[in-house]
C-alpha cells in the first residue's frame, strides 16, 4: 500500500517539476532565436516564434506541452530543427544508460571492497593505504583524470582508443573516468557503515557464539554496513544514467549528458525540459527502489 | 583473517557476472562494421542538414556535399564553377541569368532534376514560415525581399522562373557580381519537394533521401557522427573519390587533436579545433596548414552612449590600440592585423587603409574631446562572451587604454544568448564581434552596416554610406564599382569609426597532403569531399598534388 502510494505521488510531483522547468528556462534572458546573425526579416523570426508557440502566454505553451506529454512527446528541439527531443533521447540515453551502468558497476566493484577491507583493518597498514587511495579517487577531478587516463592508455601504450563511442573498448576509460570518483565515496561510506555495524552488539554476539569471523564479517556485519551505499546508490545510479557532461565532452560520447548542459546555453527550451523531467523522474523511481531494497536487506525496516 | 573459500568462490561469481554485463552492454554499441575511407573532424554538431535554414558553417560542408547548387566551388580557390548547371547566359545589363540544367543532372532517387525543383526551394527559402536565416542571400533576386518580408504575398512575384524543365531565368534587382557565387552557396540548393511535403521538419530521415550533390546521406545519428556515401548517380560521379565519408562533431580541441594523432580521424578542419596552447608546436609541422580566411575581428561602439557619440573618442580609442600584441600574444596564428573591415585577397576588391597605432595622435584627440588624460571619462564597459581568447583580448584592450589614454574600461563576460540579445538591443559601451563572409565579396562586410541593416548594432546611421553601398551595387563596370565601395569603406574605418578592425582570421587545419590529395587552402575554407583522394603509399609531395591541383581547376 505504502509504495502504491508512493508511486501515485509521482505523478502530481514530475507535474509540478515540469511546470517549473518550463516556467524558468522562459525566465533567463536571451532565447532560441537570438543569433549572431540577425533574422533577415522580422517576419521570419515572428513565425519561427509563432511556430513554437513562443508568441503565446506562459499557461497557453504549458497546456500544449501537457497534450504533448501524455502521447509521450516531448516536443520539437528548437535547436536541432530536424529533430525532436524524442529523436534525441532515444539516441542518447542508451548510450548514457550504458555508460552510466558501467561506470556504477564500477564504483561499486572498487569502492564496497576498498570501504569493506579498510573497516576490517582498521588502525594497520591496509586501512591506511586504503583510506588514502579512496581519499585520491574522490579528490581528483574527472576533468583531470579523463585526459591523465588518455594520455597513459591511449596515446602512449595504445590499449584503448582516445575517443568516440562504438565497440567495448570506447567504454573503458569514460566508465574509470565516471566511476572513480564515485567509489572513493563509496569506499568512504562503506567503511563508516562497517565500522557502526562492527561495534555492534549482535556482532558481540555472533562472535562470542563461537561464529568464524568470514561468517561475522560477510553474512552479519554486511549487511548493515552496506546500508549506506544503498541509500546513495539511488541518487548515484540517476545522476550516472543521465549521462556527465564532463565525460561526454572530453572523450565525444553521443550521451545526453551533453544536451542538458548545451540546451541551456542554446535556450533550447523544450530539450532542457524534457532532459529535466527525465532526470527527475529516474531520480523518483531509484528512490522508490531503494527503500524497497532497504525491507530485503534489513528485516527490521517495514513501512505502513 | 581468513575467508572460507566458498565466500571467496561467490564473490568471484558475482565479478564474473559483473564483468559478463559489462561485456554485453558494450557490446550493444557496436554500430559501424568499417571504418569510413575518410574521417574528418568537423566541428559542432549539425543543427540541421536541411540547406534553407542552416547557418553554421559546419553544417553547410556537409549540406553542400549531400545539396549541390547550379555553381559549385572550386576546390583550389572556392570561386564558382558549372554544377547542376553546365552553362548560363547573362544579359547585357547584367540582371538577367539563364542557367542551362545538365540533362544528366538526375537526383539519388533517379528522377530528372529540373528548373521546377530550384523555382519551389527558392520560394521554400523565402517563405517566412521556412525560418530561413540566409533568406537575405536571396534578396538580389527581383520581388524577394518583399516576399520574405511579408510586403507581398504572391511567390509568383519573384523573379525566378522554369522557362522549360532545363531552362531556368531569374531577374535581379542589380547587376549583382557575385551572384554565380551564391549559387554555389547552400541556401540556393535544390531539395525534394515530395520529401519535405511528406515528412515536414524530419524530411532528412526519410529513406530514401533523394539529393543532387556528391553523396547520399546513410546515417545522421546525433552527435555521434554523419556517415556519407559516394552517390552513384551524381552528375560527376567518375570524378568522386571516397565511397564512404565519416563526419564527427567535436567541440573539443584537445580531443580533435587526439583522434586525429592517433589516426581515428584523417582531417581536422575547423579552425576553433586547434588548441591554442600547442600552437607554437603545430605550427613546425608540415600537416598543420594555416591561410588568410574571409574573417574579421573587431569591437563596436554603441553611438547612442557618450562619450561614443563623438567622434575623437571613438578615433583616439582605435588609435591607442596596439593590434600587434594580439595577434603576437594572443591568437599566436599567424593572423594578420587588420586596419580595414574587408580581408585581404577577397575577390573583385582591395581595401583602403583605415586607422593605425598611434597613440599620441590618440591622446591629442581625446583632449580635444574634452577628457584629457582620461579625466572625467564616464564608466563605460567592454562585453564579451565567455571565450578564453575574447577574454584574454579584453584584458588586454582595457590595459592599453589605460595605459596610453587614462580611460578606465569595465570588463563584462556574458554567456553567449545573453551576449547576443544585448548586442541587438544597443545594451553595451562596447562590444566584441567578429565577422564570417557569406560569399567571395567585399559586400558581405560592408552592408551589414547600412542604416537598416539588423547586423548594424552600433546605432551608425550614416545616410553616405547608405548611398555609397546602393551606388556601388548598381553599377557593372568593376573597377567603377571597387572604387565606390573603397569610398564606403574609408568612410567605415578612417571618417566614422563606428567600428574598430583589430585582426582577420586565419583557416587552422590538420591534414597530411602526402596522404591526401584534393584539398586545399582557400579563402573560404572550403573543401569539396568529392575531390578529396586518399592514397594509401604516401605521396611524392609537390609535383604530385600540382598536377591534381591543376587538373581539378580544368574541370
């Protein structure tokens, strides 16, 4: 019931989201048409904002946006003029979806097993390296460690290309580029659940039932520990799925990452709100998902 | 600590399995079975492909690749040659052309390309509704202008007509020299009238796409890359080299760079795609081509705000620039400063010289305009967008009037749009601009500055100039016509001063000519694919490209 609810509320909140996009990429100054070149004629540029209804009040566009959005049209871009933004999600986000899925595998294959060990070892040398390496990886940039990586893999030992999108070797260095930065937090998070669950009082118990420390460790302590990785990993995996303008650009990835940043620029205001909506509804959804995955791993978590 | 191996052995599954996904979601993208037998860098990504609305310059090389006009350019010097057109009459007066369509000529569908199909796209590109931002290149055209700007409704009142399915007469206002070159250019491109009436604005999806040019468009997918391929059916089809042409978008100088090192990519073209840091190394190379390009950078004063109504300020300013220290420092290209507007070894014209350095001339004028020494000299601000280099200028600009003038200058970035709506609206002291040439004539510089014209931006009224710049375009004789616009042009540069000339462009690219031949440095940056060749043994350099060089100019 609680996440039928929940699911229903969506509806009303990516409305209202919606609206507000709408209503604020209309408010900055400058607009789609506005170009180096002066339109010739004023009369090629009023049907040009005729055209996209521009010339019409605020509520008037809204309404026709709404008809659009329940046949699930996004509208014209009114920048790529041959496209819509249909067009361009379903070219982008696959690309961006799989990106962003290697990069979060990443994150998580790196950082869960980096936070784990340094917990377990906490105080010795392999907690310190550790806790250091993690430290590196969410410090530096992926404005830096993109070309770093380039420049190493891809230029001096040619293991990878340098850029563009294509064959499984192009997701290399963009996933590392993505994840990295990623599962320096990760590690962090998961070293800080590991360590509340060790000083735990079933922990006591299960030690002092005479349990080896493998079954302590992996089958008890995990479980809690891993807890706020999960609850981060919701916003995380929205935020990656939606494509990095950083990445994209650095390493000329046709994601949508890209055009959330660019169709601001360009007040390209159809595409903006469609990438918004998008962003927010992933972001709804993940959420959702990660409470459900809360109740499976933590029995004593149960909503009314 | 010791792990039990059955937990060992499921944590190895669970990174098996990891990896397994990993391998089949990269899997998923692989989309391009060959690569292309030529790659080239292009620039930003299409806005569109369609040759009526398109404006940037990246979008047209490829536009006029898939749309060849009734001209077309020549690949060494980018005047205009026969395209679908194999010859044309020209009145008299000069103001009557009748092109003769190749009975060759068919589109990549198969059907006849005929006068019709240019009478409805010239009339497509001036209609209001299409939204076509060169419409303006067809106001030489009788009855044009007043179509596009609404003073008339009937299409049938422009001047351009099927005398027959070959034949096609189009009257102009003025004898118009450089008229065969706007032929060539990608708004005057036939396109397929059943397509577009079809399809609407996704008419470039369409499959079969039927075009006149080179190539037929395979696949357009955005920002990832165009792919072309040789059209069989091509009027000159013996005549086109590559079969299959990749173009990818990049906005990125340094990735530019790094596809093309490590030879992802064969040609980088754009000028904006080579990063300015490595310039002094790129420059060494025998790849690394630079040329005069028919471009202009310059600032604008807005005469509507003192203290820029008058005239000794708006001169001493310009006179306290030293343009030298830009190029040499700053854009470090090789461009050269510019005291005039028109760049150099444009066709049918040579400028006048306009203002130089010199800044005690500077500084007796600017007393003389009441503000020795800089005092009482209002706030006044230079705009920009937000550009490294229009930043790096801007600095420099405010250091040398305050230097030599005592003039206090406030820097402003802006973000592009909002750059570009203050400048249309007269909401600036001064303003950054820079100019790129529509056609091969001095004409696409000077009459952006006539009283009407909306590139004006300066409130410069001057009804001589007005006159002048009309005077001129009238006239057939040539030199008659050179010495009138030489006149305008004094009065833009040295008389008036509404705009100050700093340096002209150069054309930046990166190609090996000992592996590909057919392309040359021309004023335009243009660079029919058709005639780009790749060999796969390197060239002997000179002689080799030479006698190419000369047999593409036969044709």
């Amino acid at each position: 019931m609680y996440f039928l609810r929940r699911l229903l509320f969506l509806v009303p909140l990516a409305l209202i989201i919606s609206f507000l996009a709408f209503a604020f990429v209309r408010l900055m100054p400058g607009g789609p048409f506005d170009r180096e070149r002066a339109a010739p004629s004023p009369e090629v540029r009023k049907a040009m904002e005729a055209k996209y209804l521009l010339d019409k009040p605020l509520l008037v566009q809204y309404w026709h946006y709404l008809e659009g959005l329940l046949k699930g049209d996004l509208g014209p871009s009114m920048k790529y003029r041959n496209h819509t933004v249909n067009d361009i999600v379903l070219q982008g986000l696959p690309i961006s979806l799989t990106l962003g899925l290697s990069a979060f595998l990443f994150a998580l294959g790196v950082g869960i097993p980096l936070g784990f060990f340094t917990a377990v070892y906490k105080g010795r040398w392999p907690d310190y390296t550790g806790s250091f390496v993690a430290l590196l990886f969410f410090c530096v940039p992926a404005l830096v460690i993109g070309p770093v990586l380039i420049m190493f893999f891809a230029i001096k030992l040619g293991w990878f290309p340098v850029a563009l999108w294509g064959s499984p070797l192009h997701v290399i260095l963009p996933t590392v580029t993505l994840g990295i930065y990623f599962s320096g937090r990760i590690a962090r998070l998961m070293r800080e659940g590991m360590m509340t669950t060790l000083n735990a009082e079933f922990v006591t118990t299960a030690r002092a039932k005479g349990l080896n420390e493998t079954a302590v460790l992996l089958k008890h302590a995990f479980r809690l520990g891993v807890l706020p990785v999960v609850s981060y990993s919701g916003p995380l995996l929205a935020d990656l799925l939606t494509g990095s303008f950083v990445v994209e650009s650095i390493f000329q990835i046709p994601g949508i990452g890209v055009f959330l940043v660019n169709s601001l620029f360009s007040r390209d205001h159809t595409m903006t709100v469609g990438l918004v909506l998008l962003y927010a509804v992933l972001l709804l959804v993940l959420n959702l998902i990660v409470d459900l995955v809360y109740t499976i791993i933590d029995p004593r978590i149960r909503y009314e | 600590m010791i792990f039990s191996r059955n937990a060992l052995w499921s944590s190895r599954r669970a990174f098996r399995f990891c990896l397994i996904l990993l391998v089949s979601l990269a899997a998923g993208c692989t989309r391009y079975a060959r690569r292309a037998d030529l790659v080239i860098v292009n620039g930003p990504e299409p806005e569109s492909l369609d040759p009526a609305i398109i404006t940037g310059q990246a979008d047209g090389r490829i536009a006029l690749t898939l749309f060849e006009g009734l001209t077309r350019y020549n690949p060494t010097d980018a005047t205009p040659l026969p395209g679908l057109a194999e010859r044309w009459d020209i009145s008299p007066d000069g103001r009557t052309y009748t092109f003769y369509i190749r009975t060759k000529a068919v589109w990549s569908t198969g059907e006849p390309i005929t006068a019709h199909d240019f009478v409805y796209s010239w009339r497509r590109v001036l209609d209001p509704l299409t939204g076509a931002d060169y419409a303006g290149q067809l106001y030489y055209v009788k009855g044009a202008e007043d179509y596009n700007t609404g003073k008339h409704k009937d299409p049938g009142q422009i001047g351009v007509s099927a005398v027959n399915d070959k034949t096609l007469r189009v009257e102009l206002v003025d004898p118009t020299p450089f008229f065969l070159d706007l032929c060539a250019f990608q708004t005057l491109a036939p396109v397929p009238r059943n397509v577009i009436e079809k399809h609407g604005d996704r008419w470039l999806m369409a499959k079969p796409l039927p075009v006149t040019g080179a190539y037929t468009l395979v696949s357009w997918r955005i920002n990832d890359r165009v792919r072309l391929q040789k059209n069989p059916l091509y009027w000159d089809a013996a005549n086109t080299h590559c079969e299959v042409v990749d173009l990818i978008p990049c906005t990125v100088a340094t990735t530019a760079l790094n596809l093309y090192e490590t030879g992802q990519a064969d040609i980088v073209w754009d000028k904006e795609l080579v990063p300015v840091e490595l310039l002094d190394k790129l420059q060494k190379r025998p790849d690394f081509h630079t040329y005069n390009y028919l471009g202009s950078y310059f600032y604008r004063y807005n005469l509507n705000r003192k203290p820029f109504d008058d005239v000794r300020v708006r001169k001493a300013m310009a006179l306290a620039v030293d343009k030298k220290r830009l190029v040499e420092k700053i854009t470090r290209a090789g461009e050269q400063v510019a005291s005039h507007l028109v760049p150099p070894g444009v066709a049918n014209y040579k400028s006048p010289e306009g203002l130089g350095y010199d800044p005690d001339l500077a500084r007796k004028l600017l007393k003389e305009a009441g503000y020795e020494g800089g005092k009482g000299f209002p706030r006044v601000d230079y705009m920009f967008n937000s550009v490294k280099t229009h930043e790096k200028i801007a600095v420099e600009l405010q250091e040398m009037w305050a230097r030599e003038l005592g003039i206090q200058i406030e820097l402003r970035n802006l973000e592009w749009k909002v750059f570009l709506q203050a400048q249309s609206r007269l909401e600036f002291g001064l303003s950054r601009s820079s100019w790129i040439g529509d056609y091969n004539d001095p004409n696409t510089f000077l009459d952006m500055f006539m009283s009407n014209n909306g590139n004006n931006r300066t409130g410069w009224k001057n009804q001589r100039y007005d006159e002048l710049i009309r005077q001129a375009n009238s006239k057939f004789d040539p030199n008659e016509r050179e010495k009138t616009l030489q006149k305008a042009e004094i009065l833009l540069v040295r008389e008036e001063v509404p705009i100050v000339p700093l340096f002209f462009y150069v054309g930046q690219e990166l190609y090996d000519t000992a592996r590909f031949s057919g392309i040359y440095p021309n004023i335009r940056a243009e660079h029919p694919i058709r005639t780009i060749r790749v060999h796969k043994q390197p060239l002997e350099q000179t002689s080799l490209t030479g006698k190419l060089a000369a047999n593409d100019h036969a044709r």
